[in-house]
C-alpha cells in the first residue's frame, strides 16, 4: 500500500495502516532526531512521542505536503522543544563518549555513517545549524526563528560546522 492509501485508512481510526506508516518513516525520523541530539536515549523517547501526535494530528492532514516532509516537520518541532526544556541542551559529551564505546551487539541497527560521526562530534548549537540547514534543507532565517537565535548566528554556526568537519577528516 502506499502513503496515501494508509494515511487516509490511519485518518479514519485503522491502527494497522498507522503501522505501515510508522514503519515506512521511523528510520528516516530516528535518524534526524538522533542527528539534532545526539543522545539515543532521548531520540528514542522523542520518535515516540512523534508518532503519538502524529496519530492525534494525521485527522488533520491536508495532504498539500508529502507525508514524509509534514512528519519531518513535527520531528523538528519536538525536537526543538524538548530541547529548549531541559537546562542544558544536550550532555553530548557524554552520550558520544558512551555511544562510541559500546559493542557492535549492543549497538541498535541504525548504523552511523562517518558523517554522522562528525556530526554528533560538533557543539550543540552548532550541530542543530548544521543538521537542520544541511540535511533537513531550512533556510538560516528558519533556523532562526526556530532556535531563536539571529539568521547571522545561524549562518556562522553553519560555516563553523563545514570547517570544523573538514578539519577532522
């Protein structure tokens, strides 16, 4: 089946089509929410939570969007919110340090590219610039509003993420 045929069953109450829809998505969402967090604790919670308002919110789907880019959309938003709510931003320090020690069999099988290596290296702000900039395709004055940061902010944020991974490879 395709989206469109599960988002209107889902729409209408069908848990199975949800499903489908569900696992379709929610490896290109974990890997996003991972990215902006880099914490797989909290990317696990939050892609949970995604898919919960995704459910409560799918009846009001207009479908002028693609599905994938209306999801995406809600990851971003909890995303950023969770993370405005908590006093720091992130402890990635610590969750990349623990995250690169584990075994290969305790290891999930979403599978870390070299990119996403450099990417849960970078600070926090400046990996959420870069991840959101370069991988989910917003413009700077986006990333502003969304971080509340000014568009410039952004765009330095930006060139430090390029140059800091050019210097690591």
């Amino acid at each position: 089946m395709s989206d469109s045929n599960d988002i209107e069953l889902a729409a209408n109450g069908d848990k199975h089509a949800f499903k489908r829809l569900y696992e379709r998505h929610v490896r290109g969402v974990y890997g996003m929410v991972f990215r902006l967090t880099a914490d797989r604790s909290l990317a696990d919670d939050l892609v949970q939570e995604i898919f919960v308002q995704a459910w409560r919110s799918l009846p009001k789907f207009d479908g002028r969007a693609k599905f994938s880019t209306w999801l995406f959309s809600l990851a971003n938003n909890v995303g950023i919110t969770e993370m405005r709510k908590q006093s720091r931003w992130f402890k990635r320090n610590e969750r990349a340090v623990e995250y690169n020690t584990q075994d290969e069999a305790d290891s999930s099988d979403i599978d870390l590219g070299e990119l996403d290596k450099l990417i849960i290296r970078l600070p926090d702000q400046t990996r959420q610039v870069f991840v959101l900039h370069a991988l989910q395709d917003y413009s700077h004055q986006q990333i502003a509003d969304m971080l509340h940061i000014a568009e410039g902010t952004s765009k330095s944020q930006f060139f430090r993420a390029k140059k800091m991974m050019q210097e690591w490879l």
